[in-house]
C-alpha cells in the first residue's frame, strides 16, 4: 500500500521596527500535570509576528511592548496573556481541552469529513509559501549520540508537502561509529499527504474513500475556542508485519482544516552499503502540526520523524538505533525570494554532502534567534566531548 504525508510551512515575521521591539520569553506548562507544552503556538495579537515553543516548552520572540500573546495548542485550551514589561520570563499556565466522544456521529461521518479535508487541500495547493526553516538531527547508536546535523533552509513548499529547498547554514559534528544517516531529512522533504498529479482513487491517507483501506474510529470531539476539532484514529486494513499504518488525524470541522498528524508505519525501509547489515523491527513515527488561516492553506508549525529500528549483525548482538528529527518552519509569505534557487524536494541535495560544501559561519548560529530557541540537550553534546569527534559544531 502507497501513502503519502505532508509538510507545508508558515511562522509570521515581524512588522514592527526592530527599535520598537523587546525579547520576550518565557515558558509554557500543563496547568493541571506542571509539565511543559512543547511546540505551543506564541502569536502577537493582531500581528503576523509569532513564534513556537521548543520541546521544553521554551519561548522567545521580539515585539512591541505592551502587547498580548495569544498561545495555543490542539491538547489545550487558547489563553491570551497580557505583556507589560519585557523584564522577567512569562510563564503560561494552559487548560487542557476537555475531550467529547459523541454516541450520534457514527456511519460515514468520518471518511466524509476526510473527504473534505482532502477537497480543502487539493483547492488550496496553489497556495504556495515561501520562507525559512531550521532542521535538526540527531543520531543515537545503543543510546549514544554520535552524529548531530542542523541546517538552516531556504523552504517553498504548498498544501501536498515541501516543493523545495535552499541550504542557507549548516553544522554538523559526528564521531567514529558504525554507521551514519547522511540524508535522513528526506523523510520531511520528501514525503506529501497526496499528490496533486494522482487521481482519487489513490491509497492516500488523505483521501475520498479512505474507508475502504482504512479502518476509523471516532477518539474525541475538542472545543478550541470556536473550533470543533474532531480526532480521528486510524489502522491499515491490510496490515502485516511488513507493512502496517496507524496513526491519528484532527479535523476542523468547520473550515475542514488538517491541523495534526500524527502516523507510526513499518513501510518506510532503510538501507545500508554493508551488505552485512540488515535493519529489523524498522518503525517510523512523523507528527505535523498545522496552524489554521481563515481562508486558505492550514500551514505548518513544525514537523517531527523518529526512526527506530534493530541492526542485525553476524556473529554480533543486535545494535538498538535511534534517529530523530524536528523541523520548525517560520518567516513564511506568499512570494519567492528571487535570489534563492530551490533545489527540488525529491532527488534534490543531499544532506552531508550539502554541508561540507557550506562555507561554516559560527557568528550566524551565535546569534540566530531561533537555534537559541531551541538549545541542543547537554547530554548530546558531552558524547562528543572525546577523542575522534569531528565537525562544524565542535569548532571554537
């Protein structure tokens, strides 16, 4: 069975003057658990100017003080939070969302509002969005870190995925170990919900009659402010051990926007140049959380790939492998910078190769907003902290 996924991208810029603006930060949790809430959206009411929260549910952006923050999240309630003064850290404290399971929406209700969001798509693929995004990657061999990659991209992409991209700035630091991944942002690039080439009876996630491959269920109705998002849960009807499919979708069920999705999948296989090697028990988890626009495309906020999977040695135990991936989109507008020119998303640049041929610039990731956004974890850069490591980003 052939499935296709999606990236698409919007985080609003700035459009005061940067001498009218003040670093804002702070810090978002659970009001109930205290836990935080990682990639919550941070909007500047009645501006375009907005940012995302890191996996420690982080937040910095600039803007005009005083101003409200509009922060949101699917899981949780909206909340609007006055900023007086840019002095001390914010902390938000959001509701989660109460989640109903209607007994009276049952039959075909859901493969018809999947429909629907697939016309939604199809009718705003020319939509197309142009602006940056920031990758990072991380390798783990038995739980050691052993090869790290960030880029920062030139992104075009349009409500079926990402239609290409731009290396603008890459770093990269990796130590001698068994095997590497030098183009795993091919799953974020490559991969689209549907193609706008195929006809309807295609086997796509996103579908008219997705009914008829894909077993649905109901999870839970939320209501987010005035959205009616509906939960949708997903499984392969023809799964085997090879190829199986399950996952979740939310739906506005107004505007029929796709605004999360999440799928785990053995069908995405890997392949090594040792002919020795052979990946078992591959599982492939992606999650895209989407932010709703009246009227048009629904546009990507941040896209997450988690690979894991067994190496088979001979004569050796099997070797745990962990690779995971997150990208943030941000800076999005409607026309093409016209000085870039977009390597296509499919068979374009290749990852490593694209960053040793990058002229290294230590002074743009010092003072890039959104890598210090998201600061890399302690742990992963002290495995680096020994003999044969190497790279960009271990250069004084």
């Amino acid at each position: 069975m052939k499935y296709f996924l999606l990236a698409t991208l919007l985080l609003g810029a700035g459009l005061l003057p940067a001498a009218a603006q003040q670093r804002i930060t702070g810090k978002i949790l659970d009001a109930v658990t205290g836990q935080p809430v990682p990639y919550a959206s941070v909007l500047v009411l009645g501006t375009t100017t907005g940012t995302t929260s890191n996996a420690e549910g982080e937040f910095e952006l600039k803007a005009a003080v005083p101003a409200r923050l509009v922060v949101s999240e699917l899981g949780h309630q909206r909340d609007t939070v006055a900023v007086t003064a840019a002095t001390a850290p914010l902390l938000v404290r959001l509701q989660p969302s109460s989640v109903q399971l209607p007994e009276v929406r049952v039959g075909s209700y859901l493969s018809e509002l999947i429909a629907q969001a697939y016309r939604q798509l199809r009718a705003t693929h020319d939509q197309k969005q142009y602006g940056q995004a920031f990758y990072r990657q991380v390798t783990r061999l038995e739980g050691d870190a052993t090869e790290v990659q960030e880029m920062v991209w030139e992104a075009a992409t349009s409500s079926a995925g990402v239609e290409g991209t731009a290396l603008a700035q890459a770093r990269f630091a990796k130590k001698k170990a068994l095997l590497s991944f030098n183009n795993f942002s091919a799953y974020t690039k490559q991969y689209v919900i549907f193609n706008p080439q195929d006809d309807s009876t295609q086997k796509s996630l996103i579908g008219l009659h997705t009914d008829q491959y894909l077993s649905l269920k109901l999870l839970g109705v939320t209501q987010n402010g005035p959205q009616q998002l509906v939960e949708i849960g997903f499984v392969s009807k023809e799964e085997s051990t090879n190829r199986r499919a399950r996952g979740s979708m939310v739906i506005d069920e107004t505007t029929h926007q796709l605004l999360r999705l999440r799928l785990e999948t053995t069908g995405m296989k890997t392949k090594s140049n040792n002919p020795t090697f052979k990946f078992k028990d591959e599982v492939t988890q992606l999650e895209w959380v989407f932010q709703p626009r009246p009227g048009g495309a629904a546009t990507l906020d941040y896209l997450k790939v988690d690979y894991s999977a067994n190496l088979g040695r001979m004569m050796k135990p099997d070797l745990p492998i962990r690779v995971a991936s997150f990208a943030y989109f941000y800076n999005g507008r409607p026309t093409p910078n016209a000085s870039v020119t977009y390597a296509p998303a499919k068979n374009g640049e290749i990852d490593l190769a694209a960053i040793k041929k990058t002229t290294y610039n230590p002074v743009f990731w010092q003072n890039n907003a959104v890598v210090k956004r998201t600061p890399l974890e302690d742990q992963v850069m002290k495995s680096f902290e020994q003999k044969g490591a190497f790279g960009t980003m271990l250069t004084p």
